[in-house]
C-alpha cells in the first residue's frame, strides 16, 4: 500500500496524482501540490520501497503502475498524471495498462527508453554512511560528503534519512536489484490516446530528439516542451515555470476542461 499525501477541495474531480522520481518521495512536491491545490485535490505518494510506503520484492513499472492504478480507482477513478524521471515512466505504464484512469498525462523530463547511466554510485554513498555516528542531519551530511560533491544531492538524498531511527527510508537491497529495469522501459503494447506532454529541462539531455519516435509510438497524441534554464530537476530549478505548464496543460479543474 502506498502513502498518499492529499491537498485540495475533494470534490474538485479529476484530482492531480504526482509521482516522484528515484529515491524521492511525496515530500518532494509539497511545494507545488500545495500551489496546485488552489483549484485541484492533488494526491502525492510515496512510491513503493521509498518513504513511508511499504517496501516489497518487486520494483517493476508494471508494479509502480498497479500501484498507482489502485490510488486512483480509491479516489474517484481517474486522474491527471504528472510523473517525474522514474515516476514518469511509472505514469506512462499506468497510461498504457489502465488507460480509462488517466485524463491527461504529463511526463516530466523522462522518455520511454532504456538509459545507460546508473545509479548505483548513491546507493553506495547511502549505504557508506555509519548511521551508528549520526545524531544530526548534518553528521550524516559530513559523511556523504566524502562520496557525493554536489550539496543539492545529499541534500535531497538526505530528506530519506530518518535520523532519530538511524534508517533510510528507502529499501536499498531491491532499488539495486531492480536498477535495471527503473533504467530501462518495459515491452507494452498498445497507445494512450489520450492528451500527453513531455516536458523536459532545456538543460537536460534525458529527453533527445531521436526518443520521439518511441513517444509517438506508445503516446500519439504527445506534445512537446522544454523549459529554460532548467535541467533533469526541473520542477526544482525553475518551479514557477514548471507550475505554470502544469496548470496550463490540465487545466483549473472539473472533467471536461479543455
């Protein structure tokens, strides 16, 4: 079962459901389902194996999908999408595997490929910490300083430690083992015909010109757009923008807006 954080009035339909990327969680996009929620409920979960959700064997897309489907279907049936690195591909494969849940989709900064990047050098840097030495958020950052530079990294990294339990909110053992397949893209078939925007960071290269045609293969109707200035964190980077795209591609609320 997932953790789901709710904003909003209840009763504006279709809600917006947010999923986060890698090692992320609901907490993430407080700051911005906060803002959204002026006109719409917003939902924001913890994936599986990340925050309070609960942690299984599986980390397959067609799991993270079930698992989304299974939030919607608790809060009216369907949804707008908004997904973000590996949360994207998991609101893609809701997309194509439970189409009638999702009105429209946005998918940020992510395409349906495999990448050839890794992930693992943080779950070691994670896993190099003594959490037996660590008393304060900044204890731990010291020490995730030896094995991650980037400030902005461990901060982010650092919002999944609980530090008065001495654990990472996140289950380590299967986010490697499934690191494969959160990097790569699952076989379906079918297409979302649905209303789809990828929006990527001008910045970033995780979305190329050479991913549309798998794009417009599984997502026929996709549009595309990229926001200036900011990179694979885009909602992080240029926040204001990325709300802005939100708002202007779902719409303020009721089925039926344009």
């Amino acid at each position: 079962m997932l953790r789901i954080l709710t904003e909003g009035d209840e009763s504006a339909q279709p809600p917006i459901l947010i999923a986060h990327g890698l090692f992320g969680s609901a907490r993430n996009w407080g700051v911005i389902a906060k803002r959204l929620s002026d006109t719409r409920r917003v939902i924001t979960v913890d994936m599986r194996n990340h925050g309070e959700s609960d942690w299984t064997d599986s980390h397959s897309y067609p799991d993270l999908a079930e698992d989304l489907a299974e939030v919607i279907a608790a809060h009216g049936g369907q949804a707008d999408v908004l997904g973000h690195s590996m949360g994207g591909k998991a609101a893609m494969a809701l997309s194509l595997l439970y189409s009638s849940a999702v009105r429209r989709l946005i998918v940020a900064d992510i395409a349906p490929v495999a990448y050839g990047h890794t992930q693992q050098h943080l779950i070691d840097a994670m896993r190099a910490i003594d959490l037996s030495r660590v008393e304060t958020r900044g204890d731990a950052d010291r020490q995730l300083a030896a094995h991650v530079e980037a400030a902005g990294v461990r901060a982010f990294l650092l919002q999944s430690l609980d530090v008065k339990a001495k654990k990472w909110r996140l289950n380590l053992d299967v986010l490697e083992r499934f690191m494969p397949e959160i990097l790569g893209w699952p076989e379906l078939s079918g297409a979302f015909e649905g209303p789809a925007l990828f929006l990527s960071g001008a910045a970033s290269d995780y979305v190329k010109p050479e991913h549309r045609p798998a794009i417009k293969a599984l997502f026929p109707g996709a549009k595309f757009a990229k926001i200036p200035g900011a990179g694979h964190w885009l909602h992080a980077d240029r926040p204001r923008e990325f709300e802005a795209a939100i708002r202007a591609f779902f719409g303020a609320g009721a089925v039926g807006t344009a």
